[in-house]
C-alpha cells in the first residue's frame, strides 16, 4: 500500500466517521474519534457490502459510493457504541 493511499482512507474515515456522527441521533465524538470509527466503519461497510450486493473492491476507489459505504458503516458502529453505554 502506498503512503498516499493510507492518508486518503484516513481522510475518507474522518469524513465518513463526521458524517455518520452527524445523522446518528445521540452521538457527538471528537474529530479522533470520529476519524477512528470512520476508518472502522469502511472495513465494516465494505465486509457488508459484499456481503449483501456482490459488490468488490468498493475501498480501493476515491468515489463517493466509497463515502456513502464508510458512513453507512460508521453509522452501524456507533450503534453498536450507544448500545452498549
């Protein structure tokens, strides 16, 4: 893996982690926080993914579905977080 894609998926999880922060009722996390749920959150959505569509490699591309898919899977985790506090 190159360094520069390292950074854009820390990017892409901060992004989607602020996002799925933001539509989940009874949440605010920090922007570290945020970050880390959000790059949990594209493996999460992208196991998913494929899981439950057929779909491949949907992380490797710098796409908004990559957003949507990472947000989705932020937004599963803090749930997951609420539920258990």
């Amino acid at each position: 893996m190159v360094a520069v894609e390292i950074v854009v998926w820390i990017l892409i999880g901060i992004v989607a982690g602020w996002l799925a922060d933001v539509f989940v009722l009874g949440s605010r996390f920090g922007i570290l926080e945020a970050g880390t749920i959000g790059v949990l959150g594209m493996f999460v959505g992208g196991w998913l993914a494929e899981r439950l569509f057929d779909v491949s490699n949907v992380l490797p591309a710098l796409s908004p579905t990559v957003v949507v898919v990472a947000s989705l899977g932020a937004a599963i985790l803090i749930g997951i977080i609420n539920l258990r506090t």
